[in-house]
C-alpha cells in the first residue's frame, strides 16, 4: 500500500459506491458515481457564484466553513417568503437537504469544503441579482 498526502484545494475525493476512495483532478463530472468531497479557495463572490442557485436533487449536500466566513441562502419555499440564511464560520457546516435550491455568499475570503453526490446537480440564474 502507498500513501500520498492528497493536496484537497486541486484534487476532488471520490468516495465510490463499492466502497473505494479515490483521488482525481477538480472537474465536476455529474455522471461520476459516489460522493465527492470538494474544498476550494474563495476571495469573491463570484468564486462561489452567489448570483446562482444550486440544487443536488439526488443527495443532501454537507458545507463546512473551514477558514473565514460564510452565508448560506435557502430559496423560498413558498411565495411571499424571503430567503433564509444561515451564517457559518470557521470549523462550522450545514446540511443543505436534498432538492432545496441554496446559494453562499462570502463575508472574507474563505475555505469551504462540500460533500455531496454531483448527479442531479444544477445552477439556475437568480434573478434580480
């Protein structure tokens, strides 16, 4: 057996479904199998593209804050309400459930680390960004 250490802000980790873990480069292959345990560097917003909400409507999804500071946003279920937001710092996370469209926005530059299932996953213009 041969361990490496895994540089996790350049590599994706991919935890399959027969149990194996594997490193690859970042790319988000929405057909890969298994989760993927993401960490990225962000200065801006437009790292995290907060005019855009995201959905991964085959797993619930886990953000963690690992350095600075962070906003989740949670698209209203219902018409008439306003988005919910849920403030994360460092060494903090969310679940973020299964099909709920959600969104970050940066209060500093942060490391953020997500892991979630990419299939099923997409982005949708927030309009009135």
């Amino acid at each position: 057996m041969s361990a490496t250490p895994i540089d996790l802000f350049t590599s994706f980790i991919n935890l399959r479904p027969d149990g194996q873990a594997h490193a690859g480069e970042q790319t988000f292959d929405l057909g890969r199998e298994g989760w993927h345990i993401m960490t990225f560097h962000v200065e801006t917003d437009a790292d995290v593209h907060a005019d855009h909400w995201e959905i991964h409507s085959d797993a619930d999804e886990i953000v963690s804050c690992l350095t600075g500071g962070i906003r989740m946003y949670f698209r209203p279920e219902r018409e008439g309400e306003g988005e919910k937001e849920v403030g994360l710092t460092s060494g903090t996370a969310v679940v973020v459930p299964r099909g709920r469209w959600h969104r970050i926005e940066l209060d500093a530059p942060s490391d953020i680390m997500s892991v979630t299932v990419l299939r099923g996953s997409r982005l949708e213009e927030r309009t009135g960004a």
